[in-house]
C-alpha cells in the first residue's frame, strides 16, 4: 500500500469545514503531509472521517 498516494487521494474528500473534536481540519492534515509527517496525517484524517465517513474502498 502508498500510504503518501492513499492520503493524497483521501485528503480532498473532506470538506474544509468539518473540524475534529480536537479542532483539526483536512488543511491541518495537508500541512502534516507536507512536512512528511505522514503518520500524524492518517491519525487526523481517521479523525475526521469519524466526523464525516469517507468511502470504505478507500481505506481498503
């Protein structure tokens, strides 16, 4: 599995305006993806979609 390729391509389903409870937002998880923080990225984005589900065939 790319993990890099995986939340590149999950990252744009979130929408902008969906926060976290922590607060983070899918541009928090692109700055964490830019700076090669790719695991920190993952864990925001398993936060997110918690708040708003992303399609399971993504994540398989």
């Amino acid at each position: 599995m790319d993990l890099p390729k995986l939340l590149e391509t999950a990252s744009p389903l979130v929408s902008a305006e969906i926060a976290a409870e922590n607060g983070a937002t899918v541009n928090d998880v692109w700055d964490y993806l830019a700076h090669d923080e790719w695991e920190v990225g993952l864990g925001l984005l398993e936060k997110l979609s918690d708040v708003q589900p992303l399609p399971l065939d993504l994540w398989g």
